[in-house]
C-alpha cells in the first residue's frame, strides 16, 4: 500500500470515529438509539469518548447458543439462569471492548488493511483478529469457567 492510499484510509477512519462518537452521533442521529434522546450512554464511558461503530462487538461469538467472547475478554462473564436452555449465557453489560475508540480504530484498520492480520467471518461475522497481533490485548491467561 502506498504512502498516499494509506493515509487517505486513515483519514477515512478518522471521520467514521468522529461521526459515531456519542456526542456527535446523538445529536446528528437521534432516531438510531433510545440512548440518543436521554443523552446516557450504555457504558460508564464519557460521551466524547465513548464510539457506537461497533455497537454489537465484533468479538461475540453467536455459532453458540449461549454466546461467548471470541477473545475471552475478562471484562465480559457467564450469567447463569436454568430457563436458558444451555443454562448460561455470556453477558457482555460490563464490558466497553468495542466502544474504545483505540479499539475501533484498530479494527477498522484492519478491515481496510493498514494492520496485517487474518482475517475470519467469525462471531458475529464482521472480523475476526488474529490472536498474536500484538496490537491487540492478549487475554489468553483468561479461563473459561
Ligand atoms: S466480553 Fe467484551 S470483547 Fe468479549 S464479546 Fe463481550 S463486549 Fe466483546
């Protein structure tokens, strides 16, 4: 990739952090949320801050009935109910993941190739990083209860 083709997807990027930023995307967006009109974000995560991009994560695995964290995110945990029919389902309500703009930003650029990296339809079916990209958090050490 040359110099002017990766800087005019960084730019790109940047624009689409900017656009779904809470703040603004609330404002210019109003009908997309229920969140939007009440101005309270799902996430204990300033509005500046916090991105909407990816408001269902990239990393949630539904090839399970009981769902599942593709990277075994710490921050996300198994909610236990017998009516469920595998008697589990994974809760992500504590995890911000996919809200970090860095996070965001590091996905998309490896949907439009600037990080090198293998790609999957996996979870739910937009990207899937490789483990050992060392530009993402490595949760290995996490145990699967
Ligand atoms: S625990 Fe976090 S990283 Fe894992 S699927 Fe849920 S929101 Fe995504």
């Amino acid at each position: 990739m040359n110099e002017k083709t990766r800087q005019c997807i960084e730019e790109k990027i940047e624009r689409i952090l900017r656009e779904f930023r809470f703040s603004s995307r609330s404002k210019e967006h109003p009908e997309e949320c229920p969140n939007y009109p009440r101005q309270k974000p799902c996430h204990d995560i300033p509005a500046g801050e916090l991105n909407c991009f990816f408001c269902v994560c990239p990393e949630y695995d539904n090839t399970r009935e009981e769902g599942g964290c593709c990277i075994s995110n710490p921050e996300g945990k198994w909610f236990y109910h017998p009516s469920h029919p595998k008697g589990r389902i994974w809760d992500c309500s504590d995890c911000d993941h996919p809200h970090r703009e860095e996070n965001v930003r590091k996905y998309l650029g490896a949907l439009f190739g600037l990080i090198n990296c293998e790609f999957k339809a996996y979870g739910t079916g937009i990207v899937k990083i490789c483990e050992n990209d060392s530009d993402f958090q490595d949760f290995s050490g996490y145990i699967d209860p």
